[in-house]
C-alpha cells in the first residue's frame, strides 16, 4: 500500500472516530424520548443506503406503518389501534354509524351484487329499490364476478355526487340515477317492522300487556335521543292508563358500545339516583357519573337483554341498572370491554389517527369490568335464575330470523306467518330466540304476580359462567396440546426423512389435501383416489380438524351411504353503502 493509501485510510477512520463522537455527544444532549427513535432511524437509513433495490415510496409508507403499529401492538392492548390515514373514513364509519352512499344493506348472491334492504329514508329507498333487486351495473361496470367491497368502492363517494346504476328486478333491467347522500344507520330497532309504514318499527312486544322491546344495536351520537323517542311510541308517557306502557325489555346483545356520554344518559332516564359508572386513568382523575332525579321515566319492570358479544358501553349501562336493583338481566355474561379510547389525529401523520385507552370503566360497585387472562370475574352477569346460554346452532338460526325481520320489504313481500309475538312458546318457535323468550315470560310473570320468577337456569349464574368457561378453557388446552404433538409428527417426520420425503412417516392427524364439501370430508391418497368418506356432524371444525365431529355414514343393505344433513353454514353477514 502507497504511503497515499495508507494516509487516506488514516483519514477515513479519523472522521468516523468524529464522526462517533459527535453522535455520542449528541446523544448524551437528546432527551430520552428522543432517543428511542435512534435504532429506528439507523435501520430506516441502513435500508435506505444498503438494500438491494431502491426503495419505493409505497415501500417506505409500510415500513413506517410497520414501525407504528409495532409500537402500538407491544403493549398488549387490542384497542389502541394504529388508522393510517387512508383507512380513517372506514374507521368513522363504524364510530359514528354515518357514511356517504345510496343507502342499502348489499350482498352477493350468484356472482351479482343483490340488495338485502334498503335503509329507512335513504336515496336507495326513496328510489324505490327492493330487498332482492340485483343491481348489475355500476355507471356503466358490470358487477358481475366483483366483491362486495369492490362494489362498495364504486357507490359510496361525495355527497351531492350521482352514481348511475341498473337494477334487474324478476327479469327486467331497470336504469336508475341515485344522489350520494350522507347516511345513519339507525340504532335503535323495535321487534319488528310496522305493516303499514316498513320505515317505522312497532315497539310493543305485548300490546295485551303493554310490553315494550327496544334493541340498540350500537351507542352512536344522538342514541339516547332515539331512545326516548322509541319509548315515547310505545306509550311510556301515554295520558291513557289502558295505553301506558307497562313493561319494557331493553335488547343490548351484540352491542359492542360506543359513545359513553350515551350509555351514561339512557341510565339517567331510569335511574333516580346512585353511581352510573366512574371512569379513571393515569392522566385523569376519577370521574363519577351519578344519576339525576329529574327527567327519570315512570318506574316500569325492566329486563335487559345481555350475551357475550355486549361489551363497552353496553356493560356498563347493563351494569348500572343491575347493581343499581333497577333491572334484571338475562342471557350469557357480557365481553369484558372496561376500557376507555380517544381519537387522536397525529400532527405529523398527514391525516392518520391513534385511538387510544386512556381510561378503565368501573361498576357503581367498584369492581372493573375489564376481562384478563387472571381474572375469573368480568363484565356483567345475568342476574340469579336467568341465565340463558345459547349453542353456536341456535344463534346462527337466531340471527337468520332476525335479519329477515329486519328487511324492508314490498307489501306484498310480507310472510304470511301468523304472528304471536307476546306467546313466549311462538318466539321460541318461530323466532328461534330462548334468551328473548324467557324475558317475556319473565315480564309477564312480573306483571301478572309482581315478582321476579326465574325462567333460566338455576343456581349462581356466575358460578355457572365460570364451570363452562373451565370446561372450554379445559378442551383449548387439549386441543393444543394434541396440536403440539401433531407438529412434533412433523418435525420428526422431516428429520428422520433420506432423500425421498415420500418415505417419511406422515406426520399430520389428517392429510393437507383434506377437502371439505357439503357437510362430508373426503380423504384421498396421493392419487387423488379416494379413501375415505365421513360425515361432518359439528359445528365447529378447527382448521387443524382436531375433535371434530365426524362419522363414518350409515350404510343400508345396498351398501351405498346414506346422505346426512350438513350442518347449516354461518349466514352472510351483509354490509351497508
């Protein structure tokens, strides 16, 4: 090496011992907030100067949407979420219940985008659109073979905007042109919808009686508004003692919350006194929201409709009631949902947000509502004598009837059913619902001898709650355990394998080319041929197949299987634009 060579490399390495120092020095000056972000900088740098390709733009947005969510996802805290700016619209959607479109509740069915409802007083609606139009083109694109989501994409935009569609209704194409406009979802539902005006809903489940029912599906802003006023329709206030309502089932299962301010205000309206919930958190002190004697309702027998899917808000208006020996509840234990979130915009996030917890929920008892994974106590239970479980099985029926009730129809589409709803037997028969049926027995009974008389299952509901949750957590760990043994086949498999894997022991409890079709499971070899044929009898088959419910079919004296009932398929959950 030259005498150049060697000053040059002299050279180098005195300005990167500067250059180290420099950055030591100011380090030793950056605040530690600051200082967090230096690995993070460096490896951004790192991939920027080093990685085989240049870098994209689009690369480089994930990589900084990568680094956030990294940081949000190591808290262990499935609701501070990171919304990149792109997703925030979606993300309001779901936290208000407002968007700009025509308004209607869409599926697919046969590779076409298919109307499930429009909703009340929407441009789909006022256009005339039906439940089962199919709308086969999009100004001018063919919706065939598209996504709901894609669809979605192509209607909702600006409000004010037109969107030109075609709508096929029993064979005739007719063209429409729909004015975007914004739209609510309604939250509040009665028990089904009015016969002569299908915008409205009839909110008297017993007009014998005079029982009210009333589901808030979502606590969006002005809820408790709508509320009051679906309250005042059944006649909560009617100057008519004969017409006054009497007693009221409130509906909050499958509630995931929403805004507390809500929740805090329709407690109010029941409550005359006593804590509604207190919320506190590191940065705030703690806030007790106690309720006040004027504007309260008369003082009617009130059941709360609860499962393990009402979670948030709705656990604590259910608990404030209960605790506060305003109502009873019944059904299943709520979700455990005890923590409070902010919205926050980001200043430098170019329009992306951060939902935050910030705070805990705690009953007027004190006790948090929170679910851990160390805590056998959470939410809010059913009270004594009204639990009310419910099979995978029956909610799915459940639900299917509930969405069709909930379709607006034309006049003549209206089934023909001879209605009873006020006949517990008729709702558990028809409407597929035990959890609403036993509320209205429980109602009745309270009207009819003034006392609470248990129509679910006996005991202590939360020493039941706990017995299945054990026996669920019991089968998880089995079923993990025999996984972890499948993979241990596997390695073992694979390891002990000489040149031909086809030689190697099999390793998984059923074969990868498994395929699933029409409630049955054929198993073939590796030529296709198949080998075995088995009924599927359950209702929940794990992707791994581990206790699943299988049988070998029946066969008769021609030796041919005899065909057996799938079990029913989860219905589509249809979206609104």
């Amino acid at each position: 090496m030259s005498a150049n060579g060697k000053w040059f490399r002299l050279s180098l390495v005195g300005v990167l011992g500067l250059a180290v120092a420099g950055s030591t020095l100011a380090l030793a000056r950056k605040p530690a907030e600051l200082q967090f972000f230096d690995p993070i900088i460096d490896v951004k740098s790192t991939l920027g100067g080093l990685y085989v390709d240049k870098l994209t733009d689009e690369q480089l947005k994930k990589m900084q949407d990568g680094a956030i969510n990294g940081m949000v996802e190591a808290l262990g805290d499935p609701y501070t979420i990171y919304v990149p700016a792109d997703k925030v619209r979606e993300f309001n959607k779901d936290l208000t219940g407002e968007y700009v479109g025509i308004g209607a509740s869409v599926n697919t069915r046969d590779g076409w985008l298919t109307i499930v409802s429009p909703l009340e007083d929407s441009p789909a609606y006022k256009a005339g659109i039906m439940a089962d139009d199919r709308i086969i083109e999009i100004d001018g694109k063919t919706t065939q073979g598209l996504s709901v989501e894609e669809c979605i994409e192509k209607l909702i935009g600006v409000a004010g905007t037109p969107v030109n569609i075609i709508i096929e209704r029993k064979g005739e194409k007719i063209p429409m042109t729909l004015t975007r406009a914004a739209i609510k979802t309604r939250s509040v539902k009665g028990v089904h919808r009015q016969a002569e005006d299908a915008e409205k809903w009839d909110f008297r489940i017993d007009p014998v009686r005079n029982v009210g029912y009333i589901r808030l599906t979502q606590f969006t802003p002005g809820c408790a508004e709508e509320i009051l006023n679906a309250l005042i329709a059944a006649g909560i206030n009617d100057p008519d003692p004969a017409k006054r309502m009497k007693g009221l089932i409130l509906d909050l299962r499958d509630n995931g919350g929403g805004v507390l301010e809500e929740a805090i205000a329709i407690g109010d309206m029941f409550l005359r006194e006593g804590t509604i919930v207190s919320t506190r958190g590191r940065n705030f002190p703690e806030r007790i929201a106690k309720a006040q004697d004027k504007g309260t309702l008369p003082e009617i027998p009130l059941v709360l409709l609860i499962n393990g899917s009402s979670a948030s808000a709705s656990e604590v208006l259910a608990g404030a009631l209960v605790e506060n020996n305003r109502a009873i509840a019944i059904g299943t234990r709520s979700y455990g949902k005890g923590s409070v979130q902010s919205v926050r915009k980001l200043p430098n996030g170019n329009g992306a947000e951060l939902k935050v917890t910030e705070q805990g929920y705690y009953l007027p008892s004190g006790r948090s509502i929170t679910r851990k994974d160390t805590s056998a106590e959470w939410g809010v239970d059913p009270s004594k004598g009204f639990f009310v479980p419910m099979v995978d099985k029956e909610l799915i029926e459940m639900y299917r009837v509930r969405r069709d009730l909930e379709i607006i129809r034309s006049a003549s589409g209206k089934a023909g059913e001879t209605e009873d709803w006020s006949n517990p037997e008729w709702i558990l028969t028809f409407l597929k619902d035990p959890q609403l049926s036993a509320a209205v027995k429980a109602v009745q009974a309270k009207l009819d001898t003034g006392e609470w008389k248990p129509t679910g299952k006996e005991g202590v509901a939360g020493a039941q709650i706990a017995t299945d949750e054990l026996n669920r957590a019991r089968k998880l760990q089995q079923q993990l355990t025999r996984e972890q043994i499948r993979v241990e086949k596997r390695i073992e498999a694979l390891e002990t394998a000489s040149g031909d894997l086809a030689k190697a022991k099999p390793g998984d409890l059923w074969p990868e080319d498994t395929e699933l079709s029409g409630g049955k499971m054929q198993i073939t070899d590796k030529d296709g041929k198949v080998i075995a044929t088995l009924d599927i009898t359950g209702n929940n088959l794990q992707r791994w197949l581990l206790d699943a419910d299988v049988k070998k079919p029946a066969e008769p004296e021609g030796g041919k299987p005899v065909a057996s009932n799938p079990t029913p398929a989860a219905p589509d959950v249809p979206q609104n634009k």
